[in-house]
C-alpha cells in the first residue's frame, strides 16, 4: 500500500508546492529482461520494487502469452515474495514499422485488449501505458494531421480511458489499479520541449483526473540535464508525482570510451599495478572483463582510478529526483538485464556501467551476493535496508 499512500501524499503536497514532501522509494529495474528478476538477486539488493517493460508486439501476435511468460512468472513471484511490480506496456510500433491504430479499428481493439489482460491478469501495482514515446512512435505518428489531430497522442488518451474504466472492476484482493503516462526522454533538449506532440500530451497530463502519475526517463550528460529536464516537465505539470523508470549519465561514460585507462595520475597506476598498458582505452579494458570477468576489488580500484565515475551518481540523482516530486524511480539493476553482457563495438553505449550489480565484469569477493559498483550499491540498500 506504500505507493498508494505516496500517491495521495505527493498530490497534495505538489499542488501546495512542496516538492520535498514525498520520499523517493528506490526500484530495481529489469527492461524487457523480466526473466532476470531471479529471487536470489533480488536478494542480493532486496528492492521494494521491480519494474520491467513488455513489447506489445509479441504478444499481440500470439508469439508471447502472459499466461506462460518467463519473465511475466519471474515479477508474479517476485510480488508473492512481498515485492511491489510496475510493468510498463511497450507499444514497439516503430521496430516493427506499424502505424498507430486508427480509433475504433480492430488493431486498436487488439491493443486495448491486451492492455486490458495486462491490467485483469497480472494486477501490477502500477501500469504504465507508454515506455518511450518518441522511440517506440513512426515519426509521423507523432506530428498534427490535417485535423490537427496526432495519432500517437490520441491513442494513449483513448487508452488511458479504456484502461482507467477498469479500475473499479478488475476482481480480486489487491490494491485498485494505478494508471501512468508520459514516456519522454531528453526533455532537456530544446527540440523535445517544443515537439508538438510532447506539448499536447504534457496539457494532457497535467489536465486529466484519469492518470495517478507521469513518467518518463532521464538518460543525460550530467545532473545539470537532470535539472533542466525535471524544472520543465514540472513546470509543465504541476500537481501529479513523478515515476522515472530509467535513469542514468550514459551519454558521459560514452564519451569516456576512448579515452586511455592511464591518462589520469590514477590511472595509471593502476594499470602498471595490474600489468595493463596504460593506453589500453576504456572501452577495451571493459571489454576484456566481459570476456573474463575480474575480481572485484579490481573492478573497484579500475573505477577509483577515472576521474570520469562518481561513485555518489545515485545518491545525488536520488536527491535531485526527491526535490522534483519523484515518488518512485527504478534504476538499473544487473549487467544482462540492463546493457548486453557482450563486447561493445566502436559506437556501442555503454549502458553496462549503468547497474548496481556488476555481475558482467567482475566476480564477486563475497559469496553472499554478485559484484556490485561502488557507492552504487551502497545507496541502493540504503535505501532498500
């Protein structure tokens, strides 16, 4: 009932403009990795929270069944281990070259209708009706037809209604279904900000009663591009809590990849301390783990040696995200369910250094759990005790 309570709590103290009101509870997020969701890693780090999302495309063909699906059991017995769930619904219309169904098709229908099984089946504590919009939409999906009208922006109206219609008559004991939308990404851009169907849907968020919270996700540079992200949504909705499903400073440890382990004081002491020439560059040394993992402690002092990492990104993000009216945020939480477990390639992100667990890269020194990253970890169970 937490989420509930944080809900209604942060609602009110939004709309009377204190911000700080409502903590910010800090969930394990598994991407459309929900198989990952093992109760032994949960474990290991023992989240309030686990979220993933799933493709609508899958199961939509048939190919995919919630009744039987891994990773759908994998979240269902997380929650039956005292777990909350947040499963957010992918429409990969994009990936898949599909256009958005036209209002009152049998394609839309289809979608509705397995929103609705999402919603009847599994009783997520909360449901989210959009991952990223702009990644997930045909481009031109997104922009004003002749009516005026945008495809994408009306469909996730209509199905806010549909779904929020269900509300009262889903049966069993749980909770009363909690609705979210929003799906932006690089809201600190001024192309975002002034995209004409991220305005129509931030009026939208900020007028209607059907919505509980918005989410959205913020993948930046630095906390600078958190800030200007969070001040415009907020500026833009004003009352209703923030979910953020995705966070990190990938874009900063991408431009790191090329730079040379030793080109830091530190750093190259570490890597004449391990026998690694100093110009062997990030993206290779963290490429070598992935084909053998280090020790931990290794990994540890790697990280401490490049003024590039802050061991304290989640603790400030966590603070910076509180101040906004976040009540939940799920960050990443295993190597495998957030970044490939595999050699990047010369344009790869690496989105590998983003989770609390560094099971990927590094052996663990303490039989109890996987390898985790430094001050990462820390913050996670601070706040997860």
């Amino acid at each position: 009932m937490r989420l509930l309570c944080f809900l209604a709590l942060a609602a009110g103290h939004l709309a009377a403009g204190h911000l700080a009101a409502a903590p910010l509870q800090l969930g394990a997020n598994f991407n459309e990795h929900l198989a990952a969701a093992k109760p032994e890693l949960l474990k290991s780090g023992n989240p309030g929270w686990v979220r993933g999302f799933l493709p609508a495309s899958g199961f939509l063909s048939g190919r995919k069944k919630l009744t039987n699906d891994p990773g759908v059991k994998a979240f269902l017995a997380a929650r039956e281990d005292g777990r909350k769930i947040a499963i957010t619904i992918k429409w990969d219309f994009q990936k898949k070259h599909i256009r958005v169904p036209a209002p009152d098709s049998p394609r839309e229908k289809e979608c509705f209708d397995f929103a609705t099984r999402v919603a009847s089946e599994l009783h997520p504590d909360l449901l989210l009706l959009v991952n990223e919009v702009h990644i997930d939409t045909m481009p031109e999906d997104m922009k004003p037809g002749g009516d005026g009208t945008i495809p994408m922006v009306r469909f996730l109206q209509r199905l806010t209604t549909h779904v929020h219609g269900l509300k009262n008559n889903l049966g069993g004991d749980g909770p009363p279904l909690r609705l979210s939308c929003g799906g932006f990404t690089r809201m600190d851009q001024r192309r975002m900000r002034e995209h004409p169907a991220n305005l129509a849907l931030l009026e939208w968020l900020a007028a209607t009663k059907e919505l509980d919270a918005v989410n959205f996700h913020l993948h930046h540079n630095n906390l600078e591009e958190f800030e200007e992200a969070l001040s415009f949504v907020r500026g833009k909705v004003p009352e209703k809590p923030f979910v953020i499903t995705e966070f990190s400073i990938v874009w900063h440890y991408k431009r790191q990849l090329a730079r040379p382990i030793g080109a830091a004081p530190a750093g190259k002491r570490f890597a004449e301390t391990r026998g690694i020439a100093p110009e062997t560059t990030v993206r290779d040394f963290l490429n070598d783990c992935v084909r053998k993992p280090v020790p931990e402690s290794v990994m540890h002092d790697f990280l401490a040696s490049q003024p590039w990492d802050d061991p304290q990104f989640l603790r400030k993000s966590c603070e910076l995200m509180e101040k906004h009216g976040v009540i939940l945020a799920t960050s990443a939480y295993a190597q495998g369910a957030s970044g490939n477990a595999r050699p990047m390639k010369a344009d790869g992100t690496p989105w590998i250094l983003n989770p609390i667990f560094f099971n990927a890269l590094a052996t663990s020194d303490d039989p109890s759990r996987p390898a985790t990253r430094p001050g990462f970890y820390q913050e996670f169970r601070r706040r997860n005790p």
